[in-house]
C-alpha cells in the first residue's frame, strides 16, 4: 500500500532544478541583481522568478528592510537547508566520467554538403581514428531537409 501524496507533493511536481538553483542563490545573496548575475540571467529574469518561488511557496522568501532585502523567516529555514541539498544534486549530476576517446566506443553521423564531406570527412576520420580507435563516424547527406528537426530526432 503506497503512502497518500504530501500536501506538498503537487508543488514539488511544478518545482524544475532551475527554480531551486535560482532559490539558493537569491537567498545566499539576498538582492535580485547579484543573484541573476550569479545564476546567469537577467535581474528582470531573476525577478520573475522569485515572483514564481512566491507564490509556489505561499511566502515572500525575502523581505524588504530598509533599503536591502532579508530572508523570511522561512526563507532562512530553507536558506539552511537548500544550499546544501543544491550541492548534493551538482554532485549527483556531475558524478559522469569524462568522456575518453581513447576507450569510446560510439557512432557520430556529421550532417554536411557534399563539397565538405568530400574536402575534410577524409582527414577528419584519420584524425578521429588515430585518437578513438572505437568511434564510427559517418556522414549524411545535408540537403532541403532542416538540419535541425534531423538533431531533435538523434539522426545527426
């Protein structure tokens, strides 16, 4: 018998990896602008988003006092928890082997125009060769079809 869904469950469900990263930086740096700079986007971006975290959380994760902004009270009880679940998930997700051509053993399909393959596939697959012996490479045809819609399907 399966245990019945927390009251949180569907909020955790609507919660993406990119909301909790944003999360642990706006409450490490308790100021939007900092924050965007340290996640990589935009100070409007970053805005949005904790209007996102607010209303997902039902709190205002940081307040404004005075002219800077602190944590809530449960910002602070997620500030101290958060950064170091957010470093456990990078660990989890980082733990991946290099990748070593040396050991590869994969098929790559290069989309290109019939001039290319014939001026630089030869070389190329030399030199992919010499370095990883188990690599296949192979070329298709770059013609009307977008070349796009082929790397969504994994064709190319």
């Amino acid at each position: 018998m399966s245990t019945p869904p927390s009251r949180w469950a569907p909020r955790l469900a609507a919660l993406d990896a990119n909301l909790l990263v944003a999360l642990d930086a706006l409450l490490q740096e308790s100021n939007v602008t900092r924050a965007a700079q340290r996640v990589g986007i935009t100070q409007s971006a970053m805005s949005q988003t904790l209007a996102r975290l607010r209303y997902q959380f039902e709190d205002p994760i940081l307040v404004k006092v005075g002219r800077r902004m602190e944590p809530s009270p449960f910002g602070l009880r997620l500030k101290a928890r958060l950064h170091g679940a957010i470093a456990e998930l990078e660990a989890i997700v980082g733990d991946r082997p290099a990748f070593d051509p040396g050991t590869a053993n994969d098929r790559f399909v290069l989309a290109m125009v019939d001039y290319l393959s014939l001026l630089l596939f030869p070389k190329l697959a030399e030199a992919v060769a010499a370095r990883a012996p188990g690599v296949d490479l192979a070329v298709r045809a770059l013609d009307a079809e977008p070349v796009t819609p082929l790397m969504q399907r994994g064709v190319v």
